[in-house]
C-alpha cells in the first residue's frame, strides 16, 4: 500500500531532480538510475536500479528514496508490447 508519506518523499525527490539534476543527467547520463534521499538531497547515480538502491541504501539505511531511470517517464515497465 502506497502511503501519503510516500508520495510526499516521491514528490520532493522529483523536485530535485527537475530543478537540480534533469537537464545535466539527461545530457549525459541517459538510460542510467539515479536514486535521490529526498530528505538530504543526496543522490546515487548508477547503471542499474538495484546499484542505485543498495548505494542510497548503504548511506541512508533507514530512509525510503526515490529511483528514476534518467531521460525516461518510469524506472522500469512492466508488460508487454501492443500489436
């Protein structure tokens, strides 16, 4: 069950990554994850999802962070391909 504590951390990790980090990553890390700790701000760049986790995870063992595949609208997509 997604809570409204989640939404908020998701919502401010999106506000850091559009007002600090979009226009750079996308220029040049595109393709890529990064998970922002919306709480400090600190990010985790990395080339796969579960990297990007484990080194948010590592820094801030105890804080939900938010995961965004650079230059895409989802981390990850799920189903299959229309005909």
């Amino acid at each position: 069950m997604v809570t409204q504590e989640t939404l908020s951390r998701a919502a401010r990790a999106k506000e850091i990554y559009d007002a600090r980090l979009k226009d750079r990553l996308e220029a040049t890390d595109r393709d890529r994850f990064v998970a922002i700790e919306p709480e400090s701000g600190d990010y985790f760049l990395e080339d796969t999802l579960d990297a990007a986790v484990d080194a948010a995870t590592r820094k801030h063992p105890d804080r939900i962070t938010h995961v965004i595949r650079i230059g895409h609208p989802a981390a990850i997509y799920i189903g299959g391909m229309r005909s």
